[in-house]
C-alpha cells in the first residue's frame, strides 16, 4: 500500500481519505429519506416530504453518523499544469484569481518566496471558497512530495504530504555475448541498474577486460511504483556474476546504524580499496576490447600502462579515495590527471577529453574525474591508466591480489546479515535453477 503521511504542520487531514465517509453518510440520509417519503408521504408532493425529513433523522440515524452536522460538498480543486515562461500571476489568473492573491499568499504563506520559482511540467492546485476567494494552494513538488497551503484568516498554514513509494522485486537474467551492457539492455534492465551491478563487482571484476563470451550473471533489484504506476529502479538487492567459470555473489546489506553495503555470502565486503577499471564500462560496446594490451608488460615500450579504449566523452573515475597532485596538459599526456591514494598508491589518467577536478581535490572512489578521449600522443580515444606502488608502475591486477580484502562483518553481525539476505540468496538460486532448466531445454547455438 502506497502511504500518505502528514509531516509537518497538518492542521487538517488530507482531504481525499475523508471523502468516502461522507459519502456514505450522505447515501444514507438519502436511503433513510426515501424510506421516509415512502411511510409516511404516500401520494404526497415533495414540497410536504421535505418537512418530514429533518424531525425524523436524529432518532433513527445509523449510529456510524458522525455527530458534526455535514459539511457543504467542497469546491474541486482546480489542477494547473506550469508552461514555459509562466509566472504566478499567468497560473493565479488561470485559476480565476488576481494579482493581489499572488502577492498574498507570496508575502503570508510559510516560506511563500519560494512559489515565484516555477518549473515548467509541475502542478499547482488552486481551492476556492464559496466567494471565490483562495482557500488551498496545493504545489506538487514531485510524484512523492506535496505541499498544501491552507488559509486561516489572513494567513496560510503549511501541509507537507510525504508519500513512499511501494517496492517491487524484480529479477533478471543473462548470458553474455558481446558486452555486460547489450546483455543487461537484453534482459530488460536500464543503464542504472547495469551500472549499479558494475560498481557492486567493480572491485573484483574489471569489467572491461575480464567479461567472456558465455558469462553469466543473475540481478535481483527492486522497482518502485506509485499508485501502480512504475516510478523508477530501486536497489540491487542481490547478483551474481559468473567470470570464466568463476562465481561471484554480492548481498545488500543494512547494518544497524542504517549504512548499506555489498558482502559475499561469508560477509566480506565487495569494496575493495581499487576499482580494477575506471571507465564508466556501459559505454564501451564490447567488453572483448580489441585494443587490449593486456598483460600489460608484453606490449610495446615504454608503454607502462593498460589502456581502455572507449567512446570520446566516456566517463573516467577515480580508482579509489585519494587526493589530486597533479592534473593539467603535456604534449605527450595530453590532458591528465594523477591522484595519490594513501602513502603508497599513485594512478594515473592520461589523454582525457577534459578534466573533471583540479590539484589538490580530494576524490572518492567512483568519483567521475574526466572523460575519454585522444589529447596529447593519442592515436584515438583511449584511457591510459596507471598504477604505481611507492613510484615504480606495477600491473593493478597483480597488486590487487595482494591488496587486503574487503572489511568482514563482524562475528556478533553475521546472525542479522543472515537474517537479512536469506531471502535474496534463496531467490538467488531460484533463478540460477530456473535459468539451467532454460538452458537445457533451449540451448544457446
Ligand atoms: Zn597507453
């Protein structure tokens, strides 16, 4: 169920949740007229029965009636849509008000400076009273948020409406042929939720180089929807990625002071203190790079590097947490940045596009730092990456595997981990089952 919670200022319930109830009140009075006209006016006018009603209703009322007299049917609200080049008076004068209800609500409403900024596409909605005055201004803020200004006398009282959307679970599955992404777009998912995948296994898997013809992995995400309607791509809740044979899983999970992460199913975590490829991979359009160099000292030399090559414009992160010392131009480098990362670590980004931070920055993993491109010796648009330890370049994969693992939950976290994933590993597997039934029923050329 999709909820409606008054946050602050309510003063008054929404209005809508109030409606069905007056209305079977209303259905009642009239059922209870009928029956009236029926009994005791037979063959009589309607100017007669008129009189019959009110006397008789208090000692015969349902005893659900509330005891407030009914209130008049309010007015509807009348939903304005903004277009470009509005303006306040321009909506106040559709809705039949005029400038001086502009400048009223402006100066007495809470926080009534804030109505003259209009976003073209959002809805207000105006409630008039019986002389036509303003009563409400409802301002939709976005599908999750609205904001409704009451009169009271001479000035407004402000209801936040805080709605949260309902979570769905949803699941995918595929098999890659030529690129993570193509096969994600394949199995229904949107960039967001591939990109997600690729940061929770981004530490362990270099997405550009490492996918094969044949890997494999399985998503369990979630998807919001309002009111029924699809709203946008929640979290990965679970995913498994199967690398040349080798399987990788990755749980969400909340720990109690609220901070979520990706563990295996042992509880150690899928951060890793390097990404292994700092390239947004979902632009690349096949992982099998065909300008792979890769191990990296068998190419030619001096080249000390890996390079990635990408789509001009394509976004270079930070591999990990660390801080800009250099960042600028040389005709070899082209634009470039280098980030030092504790006291050992030092990568570097060469032939970017343009640059995304200046020396002295301090950057967080994944933190987009440039794009792609083919400034300086470029023969086209490439990452050069780099990766010293203590100022001598080093191939990343082979540190990475000396590189501590990622933080394990604790001993005492481990029962409320389980709890928590259980569900999601179940699911898990489900999938992988149903996913060997399809296969052995309708194997892939
Ligand atoms: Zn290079």
């Amino acid at each position: 169920m999709t909820r409606v919670t008054p946050q602050t200022g309510a003063t008054r319930p929404p209005e809508h949740p109030s409606y069905p109830r007056r209305h079977l009140y209303v259905a009642a009075v009239c059922a209870f007229a009928v029956t009236m006209l029926m009994a005791f006016a037979p063959g009589k006018d309607v100017a007669d029965s008129r009189n019959v009603v009110p006397i008789a209703l208090p000692f015969d009322a349902p005893t659900e009636i509330p005891e407030e007299p009914v209130a008049a049917e309010p007015q509807q609200w009348v939903d304005i849509t903004v277009n470009a080049g509005d303006n306040l008076s321009l909506l106040f004068g559709r809705a039949g008000l005029t400038d001086t209800d502009v400048y009223h609500v402006v100066r007495k409403a809470p926080q009534g400076k804030t109505l003259t900024r209009l976003y073209p596409g959002e809805k207000f909605g105006f409630l008039l009273d019986d002389d036509g005055r303003l009563a409400a201004l409802k301002r939709i803020k976005s599908p999750l948020e609205t904001v409704i200004l009451w009169r009271e006398g001479d000035s407004y009282i402000a209801e936040e409406l805080v709605r949260e959307p309902e979570a769905h679970r949803s699941f995918a599955s595929a098999r890659i042929e030529s690129s993570l992404f193509l096969a994600g777009q394949r199995a229904g998912l949107p960039q967001t939720v591939i990109m997600e995948l690729a940061n929770v296994f981004g530490g362990v898997i270099d997405f550009v180089l490492d996918p094969r013809r044949g890997d494999v992995f399985h998503v369990v995400y979630e998807e919001l929807y309002i009111d029924g309607e699809h709203y946008k791509y929640g979290n990965i809740l679970a995913a498994e990625f199967i690398n040349n044979g080798k399987s990788y899983t990755a749980y969400r999970y909340e720990d109690e002071s609220g901070r979520a992460g990706y563990f295996s199913a042992e509880g150690v975590s899928m951060r890793r203190q390097f990404m292994l490829a700092p390239v947004d991979f979902t632009r690349v359009s096949s992982n099998f790079n065909p300008r792979r160099l890769h191990p990296i000292y068998k190419t030619r030399r001096p080249h000390r590097g890996t390079d990635y090559a990408a789509p001009r414009g394509t976004p270079v992160f930070a591999a990990g947490d660390g801080r800009v010392t250099e960042a600028g131009y040389t005709k070899a480098n082209g634009n470039y940045v280098v980030i030092q990362h504790g006291q050992a670590y030092t990568t570097k980004y060469l032939h970017l596009n343009k640059r995304r931070v200046r020396k002295g920055n301090r950057v967080t993993q994944n933190q987009v730092i440039g794009t792609v491109g083919s400034t300086g010796a470029a023969t086209g648009p490439h990452l050069h990456y780099e990766f010293l330890v203590n100022g001598v370049h080093r191939n990343p994969r082979t540190i990475h595997k000396k590189l501590p693992k990622g933080k394990s939950l604790t001993e005492q976290e481990m029962p409320r981990f389980l709890a928590q994933t259980h569900g999601f590993q179940l699911q898990l597997a489900s999938i992988r089952q149903q996913q060997l039934a399809f296969n052995q029923t309708d194997p892939k050329p």
